[in-house]
C-alpha cells in the first residue's frame, strides 16, 4: 500500500512516516524547506506539480500534515498561511478524491475558543486567532470536495525533536536559556500529545476507512 505525507520534515510528519514505514507501507515524503535525500521537494502550492506527484505515486491514502501552524506567522502573513492550510487542503483533498486515496487532514484544536474543554467531535468550532480560522476554513474546504474525508484535531505536540524549539513546548527552553522575563498565561488547561501517539492513531483511523 501507498502512502503520500505532506509536511514529512516536520515533528508530526515524521513521526507519521515512521509509523507507516513500520507497518510495511510505503511511504512517499512531501516536504519543501527541510527535504532530504529520502524526501521528495515539492512546494505544494504548486497545484500541477501537486497533481503530477499524485497521479506517478498513485496513493492509496494522501496524509496532510503540512501547514502553516504558528499562530504569529499567521498573523505576520495572513495571505500566504491561508494559501497553505486553506487552498492547498481543499485540492489536495479533491485530488484524493479523484483517485479514491483516502484523505486525513490534521487540524487543530484552535479551532475551538477553549471556554469550555475538553470538545467532542461535534462541538461547534469558535476560533479566536487568525490561525485556529485558516485551519477551520481548511475543514470546511475539505469536506466540501470530499466529504469522506478525517479530520484529526490535534492539540499541543512535542516528541523527538531535530532542534530545540521545533515545539512549542521545547520552544520555551530557548526562551529561559535567555535569562529574560518569559510571559506566559495562569489559566490555560492544555493537552499536549506525543507525536508517536497521534501517528498511532491516524494509522488506526486509516486501517478503519480501508476495511
């Protein structure tokens, strides 16, 4: 069976692979800034080299871990994160669609305005920052075009990192190492979710939808 991951650099996107590299799958990586020699570069905004990849791998499950996940960065450059967690999921998912792959979209739990944790898969969405919205639009876009489609909300990562601050927990390190004052909130409740877990899971959310 084949996989395709997008974002395969990255600490999620890595952790997916492995788990499908473990279980006999092959596993075609996506990434762009970070590629390596076993990683195809591709800038997925490219929407015919996007196709063309597609169409030679033939996958038989597409796993959309890329996006643009820092809320600053949304914020600094609204137009280009809309591009990445918006336009290029809803064609990555009709592409899927079109080839009968089944299609995962990792989201976020952005998505909800946190007043009242912990969300079931039908509470309604109510983001309060620019990127909780671009990863919601990014549903809605994706189920549109194909509404067969999962759609993991995940929390707060961390897990083997390839430098300190690739998470937004490990980030804080940095931070401290500086010795300056590091604002923080007293009130949030988070739930931050090792990368090998949440690979699991999407691995088992795969085998369900192929049965």
């Amino acid at each position: 069976m084949n996989v395709l991951v997008t974002g395969a650099s990255g600490l999620l996107g890595r952790a997916v692979s492995a788990e499908f590299n473990q279980n006999s799958w092959k596993v075609l990586g996506i990434a762009l800034t970070r590629a390596t020699d076993d990683l195809v570069k591709l800038d997925l905004t490219d929407t015919e080299a996007v196709r063309n990849v597609i169409t030679d791998y033939k996958p038989h499950v597409i796993i959309h871990c890329a996006a643009e996940r820092s809320p600053d960065k949304v914020e600094r450059d609204y137009i280009a994160a809309k591009k990445l967690n918006v336009s290029v999921s809803r064609n990555l998912a009709q592409f899927a669609y079109e080839i009968k792959a089944v299609f995962v979209y990792i989201s976020t739990d952005y998505v909800f305005n946190g007043e009242t944790p912990p969300y079931s898969e039908d509470a309604v969405p109510s983001p309060i920052n620019a990127y909780g919205a671009t990863k919601l639009e990014g549903e809605k876009n994706v189920l549109e075009v194909n509404p067969d489609s999962c759609i993991l909300r995940v929390p707060v990562l961390y897990g083997i990192e390839e430098y300190i601050g690739e998470s937004a927990i490990s980030s804080l390190i940095t931070l401290l190492l500086q010795k300056e004052p590091v604002r923080v909130s007293n009130f949030e409740r988070r739930y931050p979710s090792h990368t090998s877990d949440v690979a699991a899971i999407v691995f088992q959310l795969v085998e369900k939808k192929l049965e």
